[in-house]
C-alpha cells in the first residue's frame, strides 16, 4: 500500500479517534513507555516553569506521559488531526495544558511560537513527509539548550526486529484495527515503521537538524529494537 500523508493521514487519525485510546491501552507497555520517555527529558524540579511543545499530542496520551514527568510545566500540545485534539480536549487538563491544532512543519503559521525549553515527540516523525525539514522547523522553535526527547518506531536494522514487528501487525494490531473499522491506518502503521529510518539514521538526521550529545536510549519489553527514545539538546 502507498503511505497516508498530510491530509489523508489527518483524516484516517479523524476517523479513529473514537477507538485511539482503547486500540493503545490495548499494546502492553504502551503508557509506561511513553512515561518512560518522558522522563528521559530530564526536566529538573518537575519542570517548573518550563514552557514544553508535546507535538504530535493526539489523544493526550504523550500529554499525560509529560504531566507525570513534570506536573508544573506549561505544555502545549500540537496536532494536525482535529478529531484527535477534540479526544484531548474531552479530557481534564491542569491550567497550564493548551492544545493547537497545526502541522508539525508548520508551526509558526499556526501561532505555534517558541522559545520552548523542551520538545517531546511521540510517533510523529514517521508519519511526516519529510523528516528533515519538520526537524528544522521544530528546532527553530527551541530555545538555545533547550532538550528534545523523541519517542518512536525506528528499528534497529536488525532482520529480526523487522520480523516481529511485521508478526505482531498482521496477528495483532491490523486485526484490530479492521475490527474497528480503521484497517487503513494500521496498515499505514505497519508499512511505516519498515519504510522509516533506522536508529542509527534518524539519530544522524537529528544531528545534521543541530542537535547536540544525541543518544539512543532502548524501550524494554518486546518492543526492544522496534521502538526507542532519542534525546539530544538544541545547540
């Protein structure tokens, strides 16, 4: 299958809003990981006073992650899919949580403004068309030194690894997803992570965009391999 962007992703992500929160509780480790990640910003006395981007917010999900890593930091969360946003927004949030509706290349036309103090980036990059460019546009955002934590798919380049993602999509994740009506996203899912790039490589994207001391930082459990957290710092 050819991969949804842009507007035909928005709208599949639209499409299965209703079902998103119940289709992740479903992966085991799913909000432990994202919690994970989170923390792995490194946000010192709970983020107190941090202004935070959480781009790719959908249901809140990577919004919650955040609020237990650093529950006095403002963050604003950023997506393109509306139908998602109105999921996030269903849900209650402390003062300090605002969520945009803006595509991740495009921030500042959506009044997206920084400087933020931190970015945190949950399974956006994959999906984006092109993954240098929103690179730079989300480090134009970022004040000097300030941290980015992105959480995603990205392989190791091992056979393996490509293997069992490709066993647990066609087993697991694209059954329920036809179950529940959406088996074009998940499908989207699948072909995705195989077409993105390593770890390795993204890592390099990360620091060609001008990020500094990037690291690749494993997820445990059987996502070892298929899924990590890269961190770097705005140079």
């Amino acid at each position: 299958m050819s991969l949804l962007r842009d507007d035909s992703l928005s709208e599949a992500f639209d499409h299965a809003a209703a079902r998103y929160d119940w289709m992740v509780s479903a992966s085991p480790g799913y909000h432990g990981h994202l919690r994970r990640s989170a923390r792995r910003l490194g946000l010192p006395d709970a983020g107190r006073g941090a202004r935070v981007l959480d781009l790719g917010c959908g249901t809140g999900a990577s919004t919650a992650a955040l609020l237990s890593a650093a529950p006095l930091a403002h963050i604003t969360g950023v997506d393109a899919s509306a139908g998602m946003l109105a999921r996030a927004a269903e849900k209650p949030w402390p003062p300090g949580v605002r969520l945009i509706e803006a595509s991740a290349d495009r921030l500042g036309a959506a009044g997206v403004e920084g400087p933020f103090d931190a970015v945190f980036a949950a399974y956006l990059f994959r999906n984006v068309t092109d993954t240098d460019r929103t690179l730079k546009s989300v480090r134009a955002v970022m004040a000097p030194g300030a941290r980015i934590a992105v959480h995603e798919y990205a392989l190791s380049g091992r056979r393996m690894d490509r293997m069992l993602w490709t066993a647990v999509c066609r087993s697991v994740i694209i059954p329920l997803g036809r179950a529940a009506g959406d088996a074009r996203l998940y499908e989207h899912l699948w072909h995705s992570v195989l077409g993105f790039d390593t770890a390795a490589e993204f890592a390099g994207r990360m620091r060609e965009a001008g990020f500094s001391r990037v690291r690749v930082l494993p997820l445990p459990g059987w996502q070892r391999g298929i899924t990590h957290t890269f961190v770097g710092v705005a140079a």
